[in-house]
C-alpha cells in the first residue's frame, strides 16, 4: 500500500508483514493524487509535478510539468 503525505512523502508499507518498507520524499508539497499498478506509482503534488516511479528502483522514472498553481 501506498500513502501519499501532506509534506510530499509517500511511504510504502507491506501489508503481509505490517511494517513500513521504504519512505521517500517525492513532491515539494502535499500529494493530491497516488495510484500504483504492479510496481509503478504515479503521484501527483501540489507543486504541480506528475511523477512516475518504479519502486524495484531508486530513481525517478519520470517527471512532468503537469501545471501552475
């Protein structure tokens, strides 16, 4: 599962053995929008990005400019 913060984290937990997996800081505002398909999660900010993540990586897959506040 999934949780998108007001701070821009998203955590990451593992329902099975009910602990948090990974924690990372994503959008400079709060999230207003998650998804997640198998291992991508796309998430959407206040700070007006679109971010799209494979979780097997560290990186970024990919950052779009979605619009201005």
């Amino acid at each position: 599962m999934a949780l998108g913060l007001s701070r821009g984290d998203i955590t990451l937990l593992d329902i099975e053995k009910q602990v948090e997996d990974r924690y990372e800081t994503i959008h400079l505002g709060r999230i207003g929008s998650i998804g997640c398909t198998n291992n991508v999660i796309c998430s959407g900010g206040r700070d007006g990005f679109v971010s799209i993540r494979d979780i097997r990586q560290a990186e970024e897959v990919y950052r779009y400019k979605a619009h201005y506040q």
